[in-house]
C-alpha cells in the first residue's frame, strides 16, 4: 500500500471515528458536565486525524482578512436568525443547540467552541481538502455537510453547508489551514454571544 492510499485509508478511519462522536455528544443533555469531555475528544479526534493524514499547510499567516470574513459571515447568520425563529421548525432546531450554551458554564463552553472550530478545519481543510485534488470545495463541503447529519439537526447541517462552503474557498485563497481556522473561531464565537439573545 503506498503512501497515498494509507493516508486515504487514515483519513477516513478517522472520519468515521468523528462522525460517531459528534453523534454522541449531540445526544447530551445541555449542561451536563459529559458535555464537555466528549466535545473536547471530537476536536482530539479531528486534530489527530489532520496531523495522521499528512502534513497540515499553514497558508497565509495574515490574520485580519479572514477576521474579517469570519465577522462578515456571522453577521449573514445573525440576519438569517431573525428570519430562522419565525419559522418553527427551525426555531426548535437552533434552540436545541444554543440551550449547550444557555444551560453550561460560559467560559468551558467558549473553549470548547474555540477548540472544535479549530479542529474542524485542521481535519476538514486540511486532511480531507488534500484528499480531494479535483474540486476540493465542493467536496469538502458536501462531506462536513454529511458528517453533521450525524447531528440530527437540520439547523445545524443548513449552517455546515454554507459555512463549509466559505471556509473552503478560504483554504483555497490563503493555501492552508491557518485562515480558514481564525473564520471559523470568529464566527463561532460570534454565534456563540449573538444567538441565545435571538432564540
């Protein structure tokens, strides 16, 4: 098996293994404390599997350009929001996620939050991005939409699939990993704060 093929075959490996566990910790009662052990092993999993898979390309160092996508997008989705909550479905969706917030310890959350997002993109526009040398957007986009549907929650998959798709096109801009994390983090943080105001 040369190279290429284990690093496939370790990529997906872990996938699988994250997939499970995002599972999991979503079906945790908000404001357990199992929340956060299981949430801080996700983001484990997806760093290790990152650094497992090969190596993981920096990019761009300039931190206030994609500081300020990260604030632009979450801006999109705060105006999303006022329309989201008017539409019941939806409403109970991202209500589920923000009671994590609502119901935890608010720093432990805004770590683990920082910690996840950070993960996310070392494992998905590192790893899977280089998995993929024919339309790495697309694809990277459509498997982070994938694996959150282990979550159950439709909010959360709406979200993936356009956040996805912009910190993808980041990777692509800045060449690594480093702007497509500090989008992710601004953004979170930003949800994070602006959300349990609206919902």
């Amino acid at each position: 098996m040369g190279v290429s093929a284990v690093r496939q075959a370790v990529t997906i490996g872990f996938l699988v293994a994250g997939t499970v566990l995002l599972g999991v910790s979503f079906r945790i009662e908000p404001g357990s404390v199992w929340f956060y052990p299981s949430a801080l092993a996700l983001a484990a999993v997806w760093a290790v599997g990152a650094l497992a898979s090969g190596p993981v390309p920096l990019g761009d160092r300039r931190v206030l350009p994609p500081l300020a996508v990260g604030v632009l997008l979450a801006g999109v989705f705060v105006l999303g929001a006022l329309i989201v909550r008017e539409l019941s479905v939806l409403d109970d969706q991202v209500a589920a996620v923000t009671a994590y917030a609502v119901r935890g310890s608010g720093p432990l959350v805004a770590a683990v939050t920082l910690v996840t997002g950070a993960g996310e993109e070392l494992f998905f526009r590192g790893a899977v991005y280089d998995r993929f040398p024919r339309r790495p957007v697309v694809a990277t986009t459509a498997v982070y939409a994938v694996v959150t549907l282990a979550t159950g929650n439709l909010a959360l998959v709406l979200a993936a699939i356009l956040l996805g798709l912009v910190v993808a096109l980041v990777r692509r801009w800045s060449g690594g990993v480093l702007a497509p994390i500090v989008v992710h983090v601004t953004w979170s943080l930003v949800m994070l704060l602006a959300l349990p105001q609206l919902f």
